[in-house]
C-alpha cells in the first residue's frame, strides 16, 4: 500500500515534465520579474553577507532560479528526484549557485536557525501535515527570517460543488476567450 508521500512522488515524477514547461515559460516571460520585486519587498535585511535562501518544494526549480539571479545564497530542497533533475537543468547558468538537495519538507536536514528567508510555491496543498511542516521551516528560520509561502487550495473543486461550478465555468470563460487553460489536461487523481 502506498503511504501519503509515495503518492505525492510518483504524482509529482509523472508531472515534472509539464508543470517544468510551465515553470520555464514563466522564468523566460515579465512574471519572473514580478516575483523578483514582491519577494525583494518583503524579504529581510541582511549586512554584510549574502541572504541565505531556503526554496522549499523547488519543483522543476523556479524561486531557487528566481532567487540565485538576485545573487542570494540559494538551497533548492524537494522530495522527488524527478523534480530536482528539472530544476538543475532549468537553473542554466545558476546551477553552480544553487544547492540542491533532496528532503521531505516535514523533516530538513539543516542546523537550527541558519535561513533568512525561507520561499515556497504550490507545495503546501501537498504536504500530508502542514503544521509539522511549518514548525519544521520554523525551526530553520533564523531570528527575524521570514517564510513567504505561495499556495492555493488548487484540487477544491473535486471536493465542494460550488467551487465545481465556478471551475467549469472558468473554462468555458478560458476557451471562449481563447487564452491558455492550463487546467486543461491536468491530472486531477492526485
């Protein structure tokens, strides 16, 4: 039987290919400008050193790559290797900036207080216990760090009627507009 977390990586290994093409279409496109300037915003000071990064979750490696072109001090953690074999071909010229490593979000192999900011992107709607996760982050974030966590509630719409409706038609509202649904062929067995 498959335990919570062999789910989450073999869903994530299946995916890694995609949500990697879209991650790469963002890093090449203003959004990762925009992610630049609201992260710059609430990051914290740092003197006389380099901000020290942790990406939590990097998937196919956009906030480490996002981060490293800052000139920031970047650790790039996930649990699948799938993932992390995308985020080091995705980083280019910032792969030698960037430490990438592979651990579980509930339980990082880092010394106590030792990350001044702490980023993450569509991760928590897949951890199995987010409180243990964020006492964890909390445990690695330097006095006056800060965590800046990115999410959403993405797969509600299986679960909650009213939120079905509303995705539907945000489809038809996608395709009548002709924009870009990346809803469209999305897993949703996960």
């Amino acid at each position: 039987m498959e335990n919570i977390l062999e789910k989450v990586e073999n869903y994530w290994d299946k995916r890694s290919e995609g949500y990697s093409e879209v991650n790469v279409a963002e890093l090449n496109s203003y959004k990762m400008d925009v992610w630049k300037e609201l992260i710059n915003r609430h990051k914290p000071a740092v003197i006389g050193r380099k901000l020290k990064v942790l990406d939590i979750g990097t998937g196919p490696g956009f906030f480490a790559i996002t981060m490293a072109s800052c000139g920031y001090d970047v650790t790039a953690v996930d649990y699948t290797d799938a993932m992390l074999h995308k985020a080091k071909q995705n980083a280019g010229y910032y792969r030698n900036q960037i430490n990438f490593m592979q651990m579980d979000a509930h339980h990082l192999s880092f010394e106590d207080n030792c990350f001044d900011l702490i980023v993450t992107r569509n991760l928590t709607w897949n951890l199995e216990r987010p409180d243990d996760a964020y006492k964890e982050w909390h445990r690695v974030l330097a006095p006056g760090g800060r965590i800046l966590n990115f999410d959403a509630n993405w797969y509600l719409h299986l679960y909650d009627g009213e939120k079905r409706q509303e995705y539907f038609n945000d489809r038809i509202k996608s395709e009548e507009a002709g924009v870009n649904d990346h809803y469209v062929n999305t897993d949703t067995k996960a």
